[in-house]
C-alpha cells in the first residue's frame, strides 16, 4: 500500500523523502517495482478490463444487477486457472 501511494505521487513528490516519511526502505521500493503482479492482481486486471467493455459496448446502460450476472459466469472461468 505504501509502495503503491509512493508510485502514484512520485511526480509531485521526491521518492526518497516518502521513503522515508513512510518508513519504507528505498531498497523495498526497487524491489516492488520488479515484482511481478500476483495471480489476484492478475485476475482483477482481466475482470476490470471485461467490465470496461460491457460498459463500453452497452453504451453505460448496464447496472450493477445485469453487470453481476454476467460477470459470475466470466470470473469462474478465470478464477479457475
């Protein structure tokens, strides 16, 4: 969590400085930012991005109620992996 707010704001702030005003390693943060993205990110990822097109090809008229219906057959296909 700490990692990723350093990352999100490392254009307006110096990295170093919330390094260390987070009391985060520099060294950590070299490290998360090689570290591949976890099985759970990944998923999400492709969940996101599949909810983004339904939006998309709906033209936004898909709630949530339609939105998680059609998103329960698609998550078990990936989260079977």
């Amino acid at each position: 969590m700490r990692f990723r707010f350093i990352e999100e704001h490392r254009d307006a702030f110096c990295a170093q400085r919330m390094c260390d005003v987070l009391d985060v390693s520099s060294r950590g943060l070299r490290a998360f930012r090689s570290r591949p993205a976890s099985p759970r990110q990944r998923t999400d990822m492709v969940v996101l991005a599949h909810i983004k097109e339904q939006s998309r090809f709906s033209l936004g008229s898909y709630g949530r109620p339609r939105m998680t219906e059609e998103l329960k057959g698609h998550c078990q296909l990936v989260c079977a992996y």
